[in-house]
C-alpha cells in the first residue's frame, strides 16, 4: 500500500491555518490507499502516541505514574515499534489525536484539545520542524507493512480557546452567553471578540481561520448533566454546530461545514482509512449523520471505498444504535458512522470473566441488542459489523489486568476476539500493563495511560500474554465464523440432563458462531480456582452424533492440541425445563482456562 502524499507542511507556519488556502481538486488525481474489503478482517490496535514510544529520549515522568503532563510519545516511536505491531497480527492502528493543541497547555497529552485543526502537534514529532512529515513517513510505513490508520477526531469542542471573562477557564453553566477573552499565543486572554488573522500568532485562538467567529461557540460554560444542558467538557469548548447563517437558497450551517472540510483534507492530505469520533453522543443528532455521510462521500471520491467510521457513544443500546448504520427507526434518510465502541460487552465481559458476575448476564445483553437493531440489521450476522469491542481503553479509570492472574485476561481476550465486533486491544494490554498504582484513592483516565517504553522490556514478544493474544488472532483469521458467523449462546450442563445457560458468579461462557455448516464453539471457565466439566450444546441441523470438535486454542497450551471432542445426541433432555432431543459434546476446562473448538 502507498500513495503519493503532498509534500507542504502548514504546521510550522506562524499564523493560524484557512481553508481558503486549501485546492480539493489536487487530491483526486492522487492514487490513494485502498480501503479493506471487510473490517471485520482487521484487528485494531490503538495507541495513545504520547504514550507509547520515544526512541531518542525516556518519558520525562515515572513511566507508570498518574502524570497529566506530556511524556515524550512521538511518531518516530511508532514507526520503530511497527514490526513489533505487525508480528501481533494486527492490521489497524488507532491513533490518539494528532492535530495541534494549545502549545501553552502541557496537560493535553491526549490530543483531544484541538487549536488548530488543519496543523500537525510538534509536540508528538522528534523533528519539531517538520511533524507533517514525520508523520507522513509513519503512515507511509504503516501502510507499506499492510497496516491501516485511523485517527482518533473531535468535532464537538476545542480546546481551551479562550477564557471566560472575570471567571477563568471553566464556568458553570448559565442560560444565557458569557462574556469571554480569547487567548493569545502565551494563553493569556486578550480578546473579547475574535481578533483578525494577522493579529493572532500561530498558537493562539482557534484555526483554521474560518472557525474563529464569536458566535460559533456556545459559550455558556460547563455541560450541567442534572439540567441535561449543552456545554463544555470543563476547559474543552463546545462548538455550537447548530448555527445557521441564512443564505439565498436557504439556511446554512457554517461550523459543520468548517468541520467537514477540515476532515476532509486531513483524510486526504494524511492518506487516513477510517475515523474514531470522540464524544460522538454530544454531538447533534444530524450533524453526526451529515458528517459520517460527508466522510464517507469524499472517501469514495478518493478511492476508499470502505473508509470506517466509528464513535464513542458511551450509553445504553438504545442511544448506541440511533447512530449507526441507517436509524431505520427514526425519520432520516442519510446514513449515519458505520459503528460505535462497545460500552456495554466492554463492562460485562470485564465483571464476567473475573467470576464477579453471571455469564448469563452476557447472553441477555446480546439478546437485548438483537431486539433493538431489529430495524437497523438486515442479517443476525450483520451485527458484527457495527460495534468496535475493547476490555481496556484510554477512558477508563482501571485496567482489566489483574498480575496474579493471566489467564483471566487471556480469556476475555479469546472471547472478545471470538464475539461479534471489530476487535480492539489497547496498547500495552498484550505485555500485562496493569494501570498507575499511584493515585490513592482518586482514580482517573491517567491511570491507564502508562508511558511505555519507561518499563523494562516493554515491547517483550516472548511475553506469554503476548504469545496468547497473537494466537488468538490467527485462530480468528483462520476461521471465517469468527468473523462473520452467527451468535448463539449456549446452554450448558454438568450431568447431561439439564441444560441452561450459566446464572451463577463464577460460572461459565458458552456460545457459538456459525456461518453455513462450519461451528465455532468457545467455552470459557471463569472460575479461577476450580475445574469444571460440562456437556455443550451445538447445533443440532449441522452437527449429530457421528460429528466431533477439534480443538483450536486453549490458554493451557502454547499450540492447538488438536484434542477430538465427540458429539453425543440425547433424547428426552431438560433445555430451560422443557423437554427436548439435543447435540452435546463434553468438555473439560481447568480453573480460567478458555478453548475454542471447530467442527
């Protein structure tokens, strides 16, 4: 994979961006990258870049401390480390924010602080006069070793912009606009109205150009969740994108419009493959549509014609579902971002396969999505397409790891990446990053956002949990039920007459994934102390008593032990206390052991 990418950088220009500048036409005589046939093909590794690698120089804090400040991530990191990637199994990588934050602010590692969304932060390149081009070659050399990039976007807020008057940087929220002072290149306020492009420096207000206008921002302070009001995410200002500038042929949206073409040339001029939109929720319900259906119109138009889009909409299945895919439910006829992060599996497989909750739990769940994507869905297995599944992610305030117990987390590994989705692992997951033990009681994101490279054989490809998630990638690449399949959850039983799914703490994961006469089985036992022996079901129209499963994984063994498990039909059996005639196959699992059988 290459393309042929501009050679301009706009970054270490000082004054702010515009879009004015920018000639569209240019991009579409370019050969671009291709986009994959199908996601669900491309495991999905995200990584925060300030806190990855730095080749050059160690992070600038303890590496595993609870540190809000920059540690020194770079591109040229990430480059270093793509064999590393690769050699996982991983095809995508998900990157924090790159566009330029506010240079005055030190606590913006995250990216998610955005002052000029057409630049490049120096801040995560070793060649701070040239962060375009450094990270032109990491995703040249991403795409060279047959890795995809997506970036991780804001079209909610900014950063923090400007001040508000007499008050500071963040307000409470009023019913009516503050007065504010936007702020010069040091970060001082200095403006009550926005100031002209040649009076602002290359860091200060907000860029691209366009963007800075008085009426753009809400500027009401702090969302209120008790009054259910718009606002800012404490010193991140919100966007006000339901403006509307009234024009000959009808009302125009100016911010969207801003936000749009900004998108579209950092897809363009950046060779990206798919987008993660942050605090998706908050944005307007027909903004979010407009905007994935302006994405994906302009990706084809280069060429990319499955550019992923996927959001962060951490809410029940009901809000999940109104924005992805066509909301068939709702009246709309544009199509939404094709997925969202998995919230809901994320908290359930986490409590589950650490015996603190039933595993039945897990089957309602996906009973409950069934329901509710019934009118966005046109097949069971379709379903897999419209969730992004992690266990661990730079938002939460504790990682799933737990160092006594491996193979806790191998399980819930070999069940995300058996479960339907696009599977994502976050970095450092794979080498047993257990989260900052420094924060005494006051738990936050900066607990799960250790830098790297300051541990000890940090990228260490002999780690065991490494070795396991990498065959548990190949086992789901070599398998297309994994990733296509239908989902069925399994009852299970420990005599062989009763059957019913798992209620109890610490019981065990049963379900299936079938596509056509091939059935994936993965039993998990979340016990972390005790065997378990049970009877299976499978299905019963592909499978009878002649038929046998071979194991695939198992978190026991460092290859598949290639084990036959005989089927064995019963007659008269309970299944939920109604009687019936059944397929079963016997399996054997140790305290937190998980297999994954075929057929």
């Amino acid at each position: 994979m290459n393309a042929n990418l501009l050679i301009k950088s706009i970054s270490t220009t000082n004054t702010l961006s515009a879009l004015e500048e920018i000639d569209f036409s240019k991009y579409y005589d370019m050969q671009f990258t291709k986009s994959p046939e199908d996601w669900r093909d491309i495991p999905i590794y995200q990584i925060m870049i300030d806190r990855f690698n730095n080749p050059d120089n160690p992070p600038k804090h303890k590496w595993d401390g609870l540190i809000e400040e920059f540690q020194g991530g770079t591109f040229k990191g990430i480059e270093e480390k793509i064999d590393y990637i690769k050699d996982l199994g991983i095809k995508a990588v998900w990157l924090t924010p790159i566009q330029q934050n506010c240079l005055y602010n030190d606590k913006t590692h995250h990216g998610y602080g955005i002052q000029d969304f057409l630049k490049v932060d120096k801040r995560f390149a070793s060649n701070q006069d040239d962060p375009e081009g450094e990270l032109k070659q990491l995703i040249n050399k991403l795409h060279e070793n047959g890795i995809y990039v997506i970036f991780d976007i804001v079209i909610n807020h900014t950063g923090d912009v400007f001040e508000y008057d007499g008050i500071g940087a963040e307000a409470q929220w009023s019913n009516h606009k503050l007065p504010i002072k936007w702020r010069n290149d040091q970060g001082k306020g200095t403006w009550q109205s926005a100031p002209l492009r040649n009076q602002v420096g290359a860091a200060g207000a907000v860029g691209p150009i366009e963007l800075l206008r008085d009426e753009y921002f809400r500027a009401q302070g702090k969302y209120s969740k008790e009054q259910e009001k718009e606002g800012d995410f404490y010193t991140l200002k919100e966007l006000k994108t339901e403006h509307t500038t009234p024009e000959t042929f009808g009302d125009v949206y100016p911010v969207r419009n801003i936000l749009i073409e900004s998108y579209k040339y950092i897809m363009a001029e950046f060779d990206i493959d798919g987008y993660r939109i942050d605090t998706l929720k908050y944005v307007k319900r027909g903004f979010s549509k407009i905007f994935g259906n302006a994405m994906r119109e302009f990706a084809l138009r280069l060429g990319k014609k499955n550019f992923l889009t996927y959001g962060e909409v951490w809410d029940n299945e009901e809000t999940m579902a109104r924005f992805i895919g066509r909301s068939t439910s709702e009246d709309h006829n544009i199509i939404g971002v094709d997925s969202t992060l998995d919230f809901p599996l994320q908290a359930n497989l986490k409590q589950i396969s650490k015996g603190f909750k039933a595993p039945s739990e897990l089957a309602k769940m996906y009973s409950d999505r069934k329901k509710v994507l019934s009118e966005i869905v046109s097949s069971h297995g379709e379903a897999s397409r419209y969730y992004v599944t992690f266990l661990d992610n730079h938002d939460m305030n504790e990682r799933i790891y737990h160092p006594y117990y491996d193979r806790q987390l191998t399980l819930a590994l070999a069940c995300q990446f058996s479960l339907q989705g696009l599977p994502c692992v976050y970095y450092g997951t794979e080498q047993g990053l257990g989260g900052s033990k420094n924060y005494e009681g006051n738990a936050k994101p900066e607990c799960v956002r250790e830098a790297m490279w300051g541990k000890d054989n940090a990228f260490d490809t002999n780690n065991d949990i490494y070795k396991s998630l990498k065959t548990i990638i190949e086992t789901r690449n070599s398998i297309p039920a994994l990733r296509y399949g239908r989902q069925y959850f399994r009852e299970i039983s420990g005599d062989g007459e009763n059957f019913g799914l798992s209620t109890y703490n610490k019981g065990v994961i049963a379900f299936s994934r079938i596509l056509g006469d091939q059935e994936a089985l993965i039993v998990a036992n979340c016990d972390p102390e005790n065997n378990n022996e049970l009877y299976v079901l499978v299905d019963p129209s592909i499978n009878n008593e002649n038929s046998s499963f071979s194991e695939l994984y198992s978190n026991f063994n460092d290859q598949s032990s290639n084990e036959k498990y005989n089927a064995v039909e019963k007659l008269g059996v309970k299944v939920n206390n109604s009687k019936t005639n059944i397929v079963a196959i016997k399996v054997s699992l140790q305290p937190n052991e998980v297999k994954i059988l075929i057929n």
